[in-house]
C-alpha cells in the first residue's frame, strides 16, 4: 500500500521530539536546564492536523520544561515524555479513542523508534534519521528533524485526506475581497 493510502486513514498522528521535532541537538545550561529549539512551520503544521480533526500526539524519552510549554501553546493535549515503551503509550491512546493502531501515524528519528514504527499504520522520519529507520518508513522527508520535517509530513496528512486545498483556498483569500 502507498504511503498515501496509509495516510488516508490516519486518525492520530504521534511525534517524537529530539531528532524530530527539534534538530536532535541539546542544549545545557549552567543551572543543568536543557533548551530545546522549535520551528514555527512545524507548529503551524501540528495546528492545521488538530483543526482538520487529527488528533496529535507527542511521545519522548525525556522529560522537558521546554516540550511541556510548547505543546501548551499549541493545545496539544496528549503529552507524554519519559516514556520507555513508545508503541505500549500509542496502544493505550488508541484504545481511549476507540481507535485501532492501523489509524494510528508515528515520526521518528533513530532506531529507539523503529518498534512503534513499523507497527503503526503510518510511519515517517525525517531527512537526517538513522538510515536504518530510513529504510523502513512509508514516507521520508526533504527536510532535516527540528528544520520543517514535521510540516512536510503535516501537510503530505492533510493533502492526502483532502483537506490541504481548502486550507490554501482559506489562505489565499476571497477573490471578492
């Protein structure tokens, strides 16, 4: 099945963090506090899926003040770091939304990802992921983690379930104007 196909049925979209969301890098502070950096397109990105009724989810390995409060700012919800067993957190989701793991989507960057990978119905990585979760994706990106991946895959979601042209309607305006 195309990746296409795959993305038309998607229903919860998941996303790691470092490598994806962000560039991989971490940052330490004198105090020991991490900074993580964001791109706006992602952002923009993640908002357009929640509007267009696909849920988003965020899975890391670590914890993060930065994550927490960046994901406030977006409304997204289902928030969950520190987490070991990435596809057993997915599963737990999917059950409270009585949906099933082929609706379920995930994008992730080194190999600590492939389990929850090449389990969901959807999988993507960015340009710069560990080659072996390259060779195993639906749908790899132009784009770097943490650089425009996740908008690359934002957008390929909603062009698939047809709605990407009612957004660049929305965006260009009415014509009457």
């Amino acid at each position: 099945m195309s990746a296409e196909a795959k993305a038309r049925t998607i229903r919860l979209m998941g996303f790691d963090v470092d490598g994806v969301l962000t560039d991989g890098r971490l940052y330490f502070g004198p105090e020991g506090e991490t900074f993580k950096v964001f791109h706006s397109r992602d952002g923009h990105g993640l908002k357009l899926l929640m509007q267009a009724g696909i849920a988003v989810a965020v899975i890391s390995g670590r914890h993060s003040a930065a994550l927490a409060a960046r994901c406030a700012e977006l409304g997204i919800c289902e928030v969950h770091m520190g987490i070991d067993d990435k596809l057993g957190c997915l599963t737990e989701l999917l059950s409270r939304r009585g949906l099933r793991l082929e609706q379920a989507g995930y994008m992730g960057d080194d190999i600590v990802d492939l389990e929850i990978l090449t389990h969901c119905g959807f999988s993507a990585a960015p340009a710069d992921a560990h080659l072996e979760v390259v060779r195993r994706v639906d749908l790899v990106t132009q784009r770097p983690g943490g650089l425009g991946a996740v908008r690359e895959v934002c957008d390929f979601l909603l062009s698939a379930q047809g709605h990407w042209a009612l957004y660049l309607a929305q965006a260009l305006g009415s014509p009457n104007r």
